[in-house]
C-alpha cells in the first residue's frame, strides 16, 4: 500500500529537494573542524565577493571550499546515479533486489580502476596519458561492462532473464572481481595498496572539483537519457510479451540502458570507491511510499539518493570523530538487512522473477 497515494509528485520533489538543501548546509560545517552556519554564511559572501570580513579565518575558508564542498557535491551526485541505476536496473528486470553491486558492475569497476593505480606506468596506458583524468573512469567502465555483461548472458535463457540465475552469477563474478582485486593489492607497492584498501571501503574524503564536474557531466547526461525509457519501463512492467505488442524492442532496451547504467555507475565507482545497497533501499522506498511510476522514480531517486548519501556521510564524520568511517560500511550494515528482507518478502511472494512493486 502506498503511504503518500494522494500526494502529488512535484509536492515529493519540493520536500525532498529542501531536505536536501538542508543536509548540504550541515555537511558544510561538520566535520574534525566545526563551521556554525553563520560562519559559513559569511565565509560564503566573502568567498562570492559579496561582503568582505577580515575576521573570517583563512583556513577555515580554505576548509570550506576546498574540502567540503566538493565532498558534499560529490555525495550528492554519486547518491543520485547509485540510486537512478538500481531504479532502472530493477525496473528492467523487474525484480526489486537487483543493483548494481549484486549484478558485478560495481565489482567489476573497482577492478578496472584497481588496475589502473597498480600499472598505470606500464608503456600500454602512458600511451593514453593524453586522456588524463579520463582514464580512471574509462578503465572502470570497461571493468564493469565486462563483469555486468558476463552476469547478463550467463542469466539470460531464452531472451529473458531470471533472476535467481542472475544473483548467483554475480556472487560468482563479484567473488572473481574481489579476487582479481585483491590480487592487486598484493602486489602493489605500499601506497597504491593503502589507495585500494581505503577506495574499497568507499570515501568521500579525496573529492575534488575536477572530480565532481566529470561525474556530474555524466551523471547528467545519463539520467536525461534515461528518462526518456521511463514510459517504455513502465510498460515492461506488463511483461515483455506485451510490451512487444506495444512496439517496444525490448532487447535493444537492455542493452542501451546497461550501456548508460554501467558508464554511470563505473565513472562514480571510480572516484569514490564502492558503495554497495544505495541503489536497491532508495528505490524500493520510493516504491513503498508513492509507486512505481518509473517518471517518478528516476527522479525522486536521484533526490533520494542524495538525501540518503549526504546523511550518511554525515554520520560517518561524527560517529567517530575525529576520525572518519569509510562510507561503505554503514551503507553495508544498512542495506545487508533491507536485503535480506526483499529476498524474504520476494520468497513468500511466490512470484519468483517477477516485479511485485
């Protein structure tokens, strides 16, 4: 039953879209070194050329716009294409515990880039130097292109897939991926070693502008593509029989949508490691509350998915400060359990592969 069933959907995104707001305002002040909101209200304007104040701190100010803003913007992107990803991804195998880590594009991302930092000297990629920062995403998108591909055609029998086959193959692949992972980390030298332990674990903490306008640009550019598939998703929840009927390709379909699901998630995956449960909570809990409406979905996810990642990185800042937690321990501790409630859910269902949303 959906909790929200008379709510309109702009009211959702105005609501989540000011939450947002407000976690970005307190992700900027917390941390090691507290910022109050007057201060960074002041910092703001100094920064803009707006007012100056010869009493704001120096480092402070250094603090703000070289460290916690690009985190925070970071987080927000991330949050919004984990989360757009498992929208799409469940939506076109319709079944509400797939996402981009059980299915090895995540796995098979920090592979790629796990390559990248270990032989990035060799002769094959300075050859490539001319792509500069470039070349990590695109090394993790080949990773997981490859490892999603191979879950897709080892779940796929007889042009449809089933799920049940789809989750163990990507235990296997992913399995194989954190080998071939760890491999590298066995021979790497120290810091390159220390550089895959700590992205393994996901952070925030290296973000920088650079960083952000990539995955922003195609975080952009993929979720707008996306969009355009929703009312085409929307009729595959029929089934594929009967959205063949109503004209719509459906393997063309997957292929361009895995296409745009693992270029988005491999060049997040490379910047700020792996992030696993994001895409498979958000979604469904925008399934609990409104629908499944993928027009609603797409974008209340990549809203969601801010909200949910920004508050967690906030967490991770002052759970243990002032030390930090790597990210992807709380999101694994969070969704573990939601996992493992879909799959009880999706067993007493008694709709093995389909789509109960």
């Amino acid at each position: 039953m959906n909790i929200l069933k008379n709510v309109k959907y702009n009211t959702i995104y105005v609501t989540l879209a000011v939450a947002l707001i407000f976690l970005i305002v307190i992700s900027a002040g917390v941390g090691a070194v507290h910022l109050s909101i007057v201060e960074i209200w002041d910092i703001l304007l100094d920064g803009f050329g707006i007012r100056h104040n010869p009493e704001i701190n120096s480092i402070h100010e250094g603090l703000f716009f070289q460290i916690r803003m690009p985190r925070t913007f970071m987080c927000f992107i991330v949050g919004a294409v984990l989360s757009v990803s498992g929208a799409l991804m469940q939506s076109l195998f319709r079944n509400p515990i797939v996402e981009p880590g059980l299915v090895g594009t995540s796995a098979g991302a920090a592979l790629g880039a796990s390559f990248m930092f270990v032989f990035a000297k060799i002769v094959l990629f300075t050859r490539l130097a001319f792509l500069g920062d470039l070349l990590l995403p695109l090394a993790a998108f080949t990773g997981g292109l490859i490892a999603t591909s191979i879950v897709y055609r080892f779940s796929s029998v007889f042009g449809k897939v089933n799920v049940s086959t789809m989750i163990l193959a990507g235990i296997a692949v992913n399995a194989m991926a954190a080998g071939g992972t760890g491999f590298l980390s066995y021979i790497a030298r120290d810091p390159q070693a220390r550089s895959i332990t700590f992205w393994q674990l996901g952070t925030f903490s290296g973000a920088d502008y650079k960083q952000v306008l990539i995955v922003l640009i195609i975080a952009v550019l993929c979720i707008l593509i996306s969009l355009r598939f929703a009312k085409q998703l929307n009729a595959l929840q029929l089934g594929e029989t009967e959205a063949t009927y109503l004209g719509i390709n459906i393997e063309r379909m997957k292929i361009q949508l895995i296409l745009i699901n693992t270029f988005m998630v491999s060049v997040a995956t490379s910047m700020v490691g792996v992030i696993a449960f994001v895409g498979l909570v958000v979604p469904h809990l925008l399934r609990i509350l409104k629908g499944s409406d993928n027009r609603y979905l797409i974008i209340g996810s990549a809203l969601l998915g801010a909200v949910i990642m920004i508050t967690v990185d906030i967490v991770c800042r002052i759970i243990i400060a002032p030390a930090e937690m790597p990210i992807g321990i709380i999101t694994a501790f969070i969704g573990g359990p939601v996992f493992l409630w879909l799959l009880l859910k999706n067993r007493k269902s008694n709709r093995k592969g389909g789509f109960y949303a």
